[in-house]
C-alpha cells in the first residue's frame, strides 16, 4: 500500500497542534492573565468546529489535493500564489520548531551548550528522518506523540498536589475588553497549525472514518492544552507565569516525591523533545509534499531541495533563537501571520471552493 491510513491523521494533528500553546503560553496569557483558560476553551471549540469544517467540505466535494482547492477558489494565479504564501508559513513553523527546541534546551537543561550545537541535534536528524521517506516520517511522529502523552500523564499526576484551583478566580475581574478577544486571536494563530496537516491528506487512504479520526485527534489536542493551561494557572500565580518564559519547564521544578523521584526533568526533557522534534518533521514533510504539487521535484533534486532547506532554516533558527527576547518577538508576530494565513486565509479558500463546487453540482 502506496499510502497512509486515514487513521494516521490523529498523529498528525497531535504532532502539529500541541507543542507551541504548551511550551509558550505566555504569549497570550500576559493580555489576558487569569482569564486565560476561558480563552483557550473559546479558542479549542472554534478550532474543533474549524478543522472539523475543512475536513468535512474535502470529503463533501471528494477533493483532497491542497493546491486544487486553492485554484478552484482564487483562480489559477492567484491559487497558486496563495498556496506559496501557504508554503512560507509552514517554512516559518519550521524556523518556529527549531528556534523554541533549541532555545528550550540551552535555557532550561544545558545553558553551557550554545544554541548553534544543540540546532544540530534538531536539523541533521529531522533531515535524515525525512530524506528516509513518508513511513520513517510515521514512525518517528507515532513514537514521539507516544512518548509525549506517557511523560504527559505521568507530569499531570506528579504536580497535581502543587495546584490551587482557587488562583484560577475571580474570572473577567476587569469584564471583558479588546485584549481579551486579542488574546483568543494569538492563541487561535498558535493552534492554526493544525492546517499544515491539510498537505497530507492527499497522502490519506482516504476513507469515511477520516473525519471521525480527524475530530478525535483534534479533541485530544484540545483537551491536553486546556489541562495544560489550567495546570499553569493553578500551580503559579498568573503574574509569576507571565515571568516564566517557559513555565511548564518551572512548574516541573516543585516535583518532589520519596527522596528520590525529584525535579520531573527526566520526563519533560523527553516530552519536550518528542514534541517538538515531531513537529519539526511532521512541518518538514508538509513542505515537501507542497513542494510535488507544484511537481518541484521533476525539475529539483529532492536531496538538493532538502539540504538547502535544511540549511536555511538552521541558520534562521540560530539567529532568532541564540537570543531569548529575539525569539519571543519573533513568536509574537508570528503567531499573526499563522492566523492570517493558516486560519483566516485557509478558511476562506475552502468555504470559497465549496460555494464554487455547490454551484457547479447544481449546474450540471
């Protein structure tokens, strides 16, 4: 079999959606302080109903190919330049991936080590692990979202006795403003990336069960950053996470059990990593699978295509990420541009292409 099987869409989607709003709340959380978890529900119904919306208007029309909707949507130029705009933003959460790894490390684990060697921890295996073809790129994604839901669990039960549930009130203490629908906006860009996945769907054993699968994967993911938020807020004070850059890591800190079971690194370095490095290649392959339906690879060695992208996004990354306040500004327009393009921008294409299809059934 040529293909994969629709239900491995569920690890594509958790691969993709659940590193960033996990890794660096903050982003959002320093508008919107305690109100934060009301946000990110908000943001978990809208991106259920949103991905859940995509799916559905790509089995409705029987149309799974990428740049196809986009052409039927905008026309054949402007189709295609919206797909290279498509295409630089998941170049983008390539950089994103990279950049938040590497800088995690050095910060939190191993501050001797500079960002530019712990890169190459990220770069040259994502780039062997891609370069070995679609079931490597599986394998690597389905042991990793493994490993990130076991240390996920396990971290959930070890710092259950360090929150207060109470710190998550009094809610809208200040009623309910601009930075509070601002706040929804950014979250909303960090979990946008759920649409790079849309590449891989022509990769799909396509099925009826795709969009049960889909649903599933993305209630999961919704389900483990409203934990994850929630466990933030319960555990710190809102104004000493929003000091936190990355607060998650700290929280593990207050671990402390028998003696010997102390600190929780030796679970969220690996559910860290795992994470994050499952993104990297799962981004990494979507690039690459935008990259043949433009039918780049008749006229680019693959191999060629994937050393120089691999070497421009570690040269990207190293620049934004040797720098903490480098990067959080970095994080901060970029979460814009995935909402304008990878939320906004797609969503209008597909609803654009389903009017379009509806039109023309109803023609013939």
């Amino acid at each position: 079999m040529d293909k994969f099987s629709f239900k491995h869409i569920f690890f594509i989607i958790s691969a993709l959606s659940i590193a960033s709003l996990k890794t660096y709340p903050q982003i959002f959380m320093n508008i919107s302080g305690r109100d934060s978890w009301v946000v990110v529900i908000i943001t978990c119904i809208i991106m259920l109903v949103y991905f859940d919306y995509l799916i559905n208007i790509c089995i409705k029309n029987n149309c799974y190919s990428l740049r196809e909707i986009f052409i039927s949507s905008f026309g054949n130029l402007f189709g295609n330049a919206f797909l290279i705009v498509f295409a630089a933003v998941v170049f983008l959460s390539l950089v994103e991936s990279a950049s938040v790894e590497s800088n995690v490390i050095h910060t939190n684990f191993f501050i001797e080590s500079p960002v530019w060697y712990i890169l190459l921890f990220v770069v040259l295996p994502g780039l062997y692990t891609v370069k070995r073809g679609r079931y490597s790129v599986m394998a690597v994604i389905m042991a990793c979202i493994a490993i990130s839901i076991f240390n996920g669990i396990n971290l959930g039960i070890l710092t259950s006795q360090f929150k207060d549930y109470k710190r998550l009130f009094p809610l809208f203490e200040h009623g309910i403003g601009a930075n509070f629908f601002l706040s929804i906006l950014k979250s909303i860009g960090m979990y946008s990336s759920i649409a790079i996945s849309l590449p891989y769907l022509s990769q799909l054993d396509i099925k009826k069960g795709l969009r049960k699968y889909s649903f599933l994967g993305n209630l999961f993911v919704a389900q483990m950053i409203i934990v994850a938020i929630i466990g933030v807020l319960a555990t710190f004070d809102v104004e000493r996470a929003n000091e936190i850059a990355y607060p998650k890591l700290v929280q593990t800190q207050l671990i402390s059990y028998f003696g010997f079971i102390a600190s929780g690194e030796f679970y969220v370095i690996f559910q860290l990593i795992a994470g994050w490095f499952s993104k990297y290649i799962t981004t990494f392959f979507a690039l690459v699978l935008i990259m043949r339906e433009f039918k780049l690879d008749k006229v680019i060695n693959s191999n060629i295509f994937l050393s120089t992208a691999a070497g421009v996004i570690y040269i990207a990354s190293y620049m934004i990420s040797r720098n903490l306040f480098t990067l959080f500004k970095f994080l901060n327009i970029y979460v814009y541009i995935c909402a304008a393009v990878l939320f906004f921008g797609t969503l209008a294409a597909f609803t654009v292409f389903n009017i379009k299809s509806g039109k023309n059934m109803s023609g013939n």
